[in-house]
C-alpha cells in the first residue's frame, strides 16, 4: 500500500491567534515579540503576513522590526500559555484524522493516513480538506497542508503554498518538485550547508540529487552526504513517531446557533457516540468527561467530570456531558455555535473494569 503523510503548518500562528482574538487587528500588520527589557529588545517570535510584506520576519530583532514597521503596525508581548491552550485544541483535531500522529511543535504536526486513505492520495486530499474545515470552524485558523510519500516531501509541500495552502506531491512527481527548489530549501540545510553547496557549484536541490556520491563524501562525510542526497532524491525513511493520545474528542458545528437544551443534548448523544466507539477502537477507557462549548462570540468553555469508574460506554458519556452542558447553559446566557464531547485520563481497557458499567444498567 502507498505510504501518505500530511505536514500541518499553522500560518503564523501566534500573530493569527491574536487576531482571532482581537477582530480589529485583522487588517493590520501584527507583529509578536518574545521582549527581554523593553518593547525594542528581544526578537520577533511571529509575524502576520502583512508585517512580513514589511520585510518583518521571525528572529529579526525587534529594533530592527520597529525601523521597518509602519504607523498602523501593532507589536503585542508574546502569551505563550494562551497560545498552548489553543495550540492543544487544534492538536486534538489533527490527531483524530491520523493513523499515527506527531507532533514537532505547538504550529507544526505530521499525521500518517496510509490506511485510513487505503493509500489513496485523492481520499488524503478530501481527508485534508475536511480537517482544515474543522480547525478553521473550531478556531478560526488557517494551516497549510503538504501531501507526499513521507514526512519530508509533506514538510516541504506543506511550504510550497502559504497562507491556507494545500499542496499534494504524489511519489511519481516528488523529485520534479524539489529538482528546482534552491538547496537552502531543502529539509535540513541551513545557511552554512547551504554555502558550501554553493561553493561546489549545486545551486539546486536537483543538482544534490544528480552529485556523484563521492563528491559529497569528500565535503560532508559518508553519513551527512548520504542524507543530504537521499533527501534531495525524495527519500526519507523516518517514520511519523506515534504519541500516546492524552484525549479523544469530537466538536462539531451546530446546525443553528442555539442555547436549547434539547437540542445539544441530542447533538451529544451523537458525538459521544463516535468519541467511544474511538476509545474501544484505541483499546482504551477514560475517566474524566468534558463538556466543551463554543460560543457565537468565539469564546470557548470547558465543563469537566471525573468519574469513579473508567468507561468507554456511550450512554455514561452522553449522560455525564448532558448534565455539564445542562449545569452550563443554567449559569451562563452564551448562545453556542459548537459543542463538543471529551474523554481523557486513559486507561486500557484491561485495567478498568471487566465488563463496563453503564447508567443504563440500573434502570428497572
């Protein structure tokens, strides 16, 4: 079966967070600074795509920043935990479309849907689509998606289109694509490598791939020549490392927006099913069960239960979330426009209980 990999890539994450969460920042160039004393020292952590048509990039030093920012420019002092709470949210999402997942940083993941595709990259593409509805409904984000044969062809299709990109490289036209690409853009060459390439007269990622290996031998070492031609040769062997999942979950949009306890009750019921038939699929049960409600003005709430026995049974979830989104609506006015169910603090199935208990079970 063809192996697919997707390399997800939040658009300038922390500046794109930060307009989610002021509006009136979406038409302005946004820089974000990880500051050390004063607004002017320190460097840029991320910045929009219309500081960047300032010439403002990541790492650039905030002075120099400010010299090349315009009037309208807004500079904000990086949150790093808030960027972790959403971050966190979105990972959930991606993970639920992967066979395998992993991710690199808070922006940045690799999914493998070799089988949940049947190695079909027109099912990866549909599948990819489909996710990046979800995180945009979810939080109003845009990520650019690459498609390819392994993590490194999907890493750099994932750069080839930005912002909101999707991008799909199949095996039969992965080293056309990067024969044309300059060698700094090559996965992991960086501006000395890609100096010393230039001195040997490989400007390209195609001319690496065409080297004769002994040549690289002799500027790199055997090992460091071999991965720098397999990868400009489109072959990367590293597998997507697979990561415990903390938590399954399913959100989804509501048909209309609404506070009607009827009518989420019976949208939970739905979700909680899905979610547990996942937990039996991962061969799992969980413990705490969360309520998880977004509203019409973009706030999200989260409302959470431990219960006494681990579970991976419907009705148990559904009652339990039904309750919190219940308890929720009667302490708050927010309309919500999605809702979503959680169950997290895994055991497997073995450690909880025999056969599982469900509130069905006590009914007369």
């Amino acid at each position: 079966m063809q192996r697919i990999v997707l390399h997800v890539d939040l658009d300038s994450f922390y500046a794109q967070v930060e307009m989610v969460r002021q509006p009136e920042l979406q038409d302005k160039p946004v820089v974000v600074g990880m500051f050390s004393r004063d607004e002017y020292s320190g460097a840029v952590a991320t910045a929009n795509y219309k500081a960047r048509e300032l010439g403002i990039r990541s790492a650039l030093p905030l002075r120099t920043a400010h010299e090349r920012a315009t009037e309208d420019t807004v500079f904000l002092p990086a949150d790093k935990t808030y960027y972790n709470e959403v971050s966190d949210r979105v990972m959930a999402i991606i993970a639920e479309y992967g066979d395998a997942f992993e991710s690199i940083s808070v922006d940045e993941a690799y999914i493998e849907v070799t089988e949940r595709c049947e190695g079909n990259f027109q099912k990866a593409q549909l599948l990819a689509q489909r996710m990046k509805q979800d995180i945009w409904q979810a939080e109003a984000l845009t990520c650019s998606v690459g498609i390819g044969s392994n993590k490194l062809v999907a890493k750099m299709a994932s750069d080839a289109d930005k912002p909101d990109g999707l991008t799909v490289v199949r095996p039969e036209e992965a080293q056309a694509f990067l024969a044309p690409l300059s060698v700094e853009e090559l996965y992991s060459v960086g501006p000395k490598t890609a100096t010393v390439l230039r001195e040997h007269n490989m400007e390209t990622i195609g001319d690496i791939a065409a080297a004769e290996p002994q040549r690289l031998v002799h500027v790199f070492g055997q090992n460091r020549a071999q991965e720098l031609q397999q990868f400009a040769q489109a072959i990367d062997e590293r597998v997507v490392a697979q990561q415990d999942k903390k938590q399954l979950s399913r959100i989804t949009t509501l048909a209309e927006d609404t506070r009607d306890v009827a009518t989420i009750c019976s949208v939970i019921e739905r979700l909680a099913a899905d979610v547990c038939e996942r937990l039996v699929a991962h061969g799992v049960q969980g413990k705490t069960i969360t309520f998880i409600a977004m509203s019409t003005e973009r706030d999200a709430y989260t409302r959470s239960q431990t219960i006494a026995q681990p579970c991976a049974d419907t009705t148990t979830v559904a009652q339990t979330c039904s309750d919190l989104a219940e308890t929720f609506l009667a302490e708050h006015d927010a309309v919500l426009r999605r809702i979503g169910v959680r169950v997290s603090h895994f055991v497997s199935s073995g450690a909880g209980q025999s056969a599982q208990t469900s509130l069905s079970s006590f009914a007369s």
